[in-house]
C-alpha cells in the first residue's frame, strides 16, 4: 500500500501554562496509522491532535 502525507495539528499546553500548537506532516499508508503515529510522537503528555490528509484544497480561509 502506498503512503500518502497526512497532517496533524496538536494543541498542548506548555510547561508555563500556555496554550501551545504544532502541526508536523506525516508519511502513513492510512489514516488509523497516522493517528497512531500522531498520538506516539506527542509534544506533550496531554495533547489534542487533529489528523487529515494533505491537500491543495482550501477551508474557511485555510489551506490545508
């Protein structure tokens, strides 16, 4: 099966406090292995992460 990019965007609290975001692209052949990725390779030990396929496509003002 072929990989395709995905994104995933994290929203963590920092060590301060601080609300904190971090969006890394990753390389999985499906979307379940790219939120397992994703979910290992956490910035923080609690996280909010949000996982989509790489696109050209825009939303509400956003490219994703």
């Amino acid at each position: 099966m072929e990989k395709k990019t995905w994104i995933a965007h994290y929203i963590y609290a920092s060590d301060d406090g601080s609300a904190r975001t971090r969006i890394r692209k990753i390389m999985a052949a499906d979307y379940d292995a790219a939120v397992q990725f994703a979910a290992n390779d956490s910035p923080a030990e609690e996280f909010v992460v949000s996982v989509y396929p790489e696109s050209d496509d825009q939303y509400l003002g956003l490219v994703r």
